[in-house]
C-alpha cells in the first residue's frame, strides 16, 4: 500500500522530488505551494499528485494538511523550516529538509528533541549539506585516524556565458545565505566560525581549472561529530576562476550582503536558468592507515538528465535524489531512530544502494 508523503514546495527542486516519489509507486504525493500557479505547473506534468493551496506559516493549517501522511518534506526557502517541524511534532509524522542554514537547522533539531518514539527529524537532506556528508564520512571510515577532511561541492554551467561564469540553477535565497553567512570549520582542532568568500583556492580537475572558497553551511552536522578527532575541516563551494571576486565585489564593496532581497531581485532578472549544469562533488581525507600517512579521495560529476520525457538539471537531480533517498530508507524500515538524524549516521552502502541513491552512481553525460 503506497504512503502518502507530503511536499511543501512545488518549485524546481519540489518538481523534482514529486516526480521521483511518484514514479516509484509506492508514494502517493500531496504537494502544497502557496502559489496556485506552482501548483497547476506541477499537476500539469505529475497528474497523479495531489496538490492543496498553503500558508506554511499558519500551524493549523500545516497541521491539518498533515493528516493521513506519514512524512513531511520541507522545500520551502530555510526561513519556514522550523513551521513545518513544528508541526510535524505535533501531527506525528516524519520530517525532512533541504536547508544549508545553521540557525534553522538547530531549531529543528530543539524540536526533535520532543519527538514521539520513531518519529524522525531528518534535516540538511540534499546535495550539500546532505550527499557529500554522507560520501565523505564513507572515505574517513577507510582511515585508522583522520588528519585532514576537505569537501568541496559545485553547481556550475557547462557553457558560462556572463562574466559571472554562473547561471542560477536552485533557490537564490539558499545561494545568497551560503555567500553571506559565516562558515563553521575544525582549525587546528578547534570548532571556529571563518568569512565567507575566503580561503580561496584553485585546483585542476579533467584538464577544467576551478577555484573553491569559504561557503556557510555545507558542512551540515560535522564539525560537531566530528570535534576532537580530525585537526581540519572544511567546505569549499567549487566555481570558475573569477566567479569569487565579482561577488565579492558585489556583496562587500556595493554592501549588497546588507540588502539581501535587492540582490535577490537583481540576480533573478539578470542571470538566466540554466538546465545544462553539472554537479561536482570532490571530498579528500588524509590520514594515516596501517602505520602510513595516505590520502584518499571520491570524486563525483553528474550531469542533467532526461526523465520521462523532460530534461532536469544536475542540481534537480542530486538534491531530490538525495531526500529521495534517505526518505525510502527511513519509511521503507532500513533505517531507523528517535529524533534528530544527523547525515553521517546515514550508511553509505545502504544509501547508493538505494533505487534513488543510485542516480549518484549512474555515469551519466552531458546532454547537448
């Protein structure tokens, strides 16, 4: 008997997720937007879902809305999170998200402290944080003691054609917190709070030059797992070479980091969405294994697909199969638990194993 998962969000990323959940069979979607455009676009292509007009800012309604699911997935801007865990508590039914904000994130999990036995608070269930935690706490497990953790993850256009070498391809709002809010690292053993757009960086990979630099929020739960054993931690959002200083510019010399729905309105009508991207995910540990101090790392490109019959982009891809996943595993029995579940207690081999998990094993080629 399928279950009935509520979605609250039904923009690009939300589209995505409906479309998985539903074409495996075992879900029935309920999709909840406050915009009934949103709506009408996705029951347009997804006739099997359910869709329901919603503030998620009205408790009563969420909780309401929340009758006969079994799960709550949140792809509302971070901001509305904790609404929806709320009342997820209260309703008694399992909650994810996709958020990079740490404020957001500790809220949820003061509330999961309240959760009833089984009842599950999954947050930060996406790309990054979310998939890259989960691969990289796989290549730590590999070591005796862990020295280094580098994680450095991108969405980027396969074609750039502005002088930012970028084209907007998830929420602005998540991107323009990433830029904006500070980045929570292990320094010489030590939690500590760096800027960001610092700590730049440039690597090759397959013959492509990339620069990296300080993004918040990435790491997810893992400086505090992994405080007192490693002596460095990091995330590194990946862009091409330039991309760093304009935004700089833009954020710290025009100030637009203190007006952030101006820059919102300005990227929005000037910098295209683009469904030709690809998704870099490029994590290295160093360390010492069987006496010797070695490196390893795993590194990850994933491409736009078609699935049936429309073309999706990376960023879609990744981040609904990476809720996707941990979803299955958690309605479906694999994996189960009281409260928060951080990312790294997420078993790697069960989740690539997994029929959505597996999109981030598929080879998959760039689409002309």
């Amino acid at each position: 008997m399928s279950q009935t998962i509520l979605l609250i969000g039904a923009g690009k990323i939300g589209r995505m997720i409906a479309t998985l959940l539903s074409r495996s069979g075992d879900y029935h979607v309920r999709v909840a937007d406050r915009v009934p455009a949103a709506l009408d676009h996705i029951q347009k292509r997804i006739p099997s879902v359910e869709t329901r007009v919603l503030n998620a800012e009205s408790h009563e309604e969420l909780v309401h809305l929340m009758q006969g699911c079994t799960a709550v997935i949140s792809a509302l801007s971070f901001r509305e999170n904790p609404y929806v865990a709320r009342a997820a508590l209260e309703a008694g039914i399992n909650y994810f998200d996709l958020t990079e904000d740490r404020q957001t994130t500790a809220a949820v999990k003061e509330i999961a402290d309240g959760a009833a036995e089984g009842q599950v608070f999954l947050p930060q269930s996406g790309l990054a944080p979310g998939f890259v935690t989960i691969v990289t706490k796989h290549v730590m497990d590999w070591f005796d003691e862990i020295d280094t953790v580098r994680m450095r993850v991108g969405a980027l256009p396969q074609r750039p054609t502005n002088a930012l070498a970028y084209n907007l391809t998830w929420s602005t709002d998540g991107l323009i917190n990433e830029y904006c809010n500070t980045c929570e690292v292990i320094h010489n053993r030590k939690i500590k709070n760096h800027l960001p757009l610092e700590g730049l960086e440039q690597f090759t990979l397959d013959g492509n030059v990339y620069e990296a630099f300080n993004t918040s929020g990435g790491l997810g739960t893992l400086c505090d797992t992994m405080d007192g054993k490693v002596r460095e931690l990091n995330y590194k959002t990946i862009r091409y070479p330039g991309h760093r200083e304009l935004m700089k510019f833009l954020l710290q010399d025009l100030r637009l980091n203190e007006r952030r729905d101006l820059l919102k309105d300005v990227m929005e009508h000037s910098i295209p969405v683009t469904f030709q991207d690809v998704v870099i995910v490029f994590c290295t540990v160093r360390g010492h294994r069987n006496g010797q101090f070695v490196e390893k790392s795993d590194l990850r490109k994933m491409y736009a697909q078609e699935i049936n019959g429309e073309i999706w982009s990376a960023i879609q891809l990744t981040t609904g199969a990476g809720v996707c996943a941990v979803i299955d595993l958690i309605q479906q029995k694999q994996l189960e638990g009281t409260g928060l579940i951080r990312q790294e207690q997420i078993p790697f081999e069960q989740f690539i194993q997994n029929r959505f998990g597996q999109f981030y094993e598929t080879e998959t080629f760039a689409l002309d």
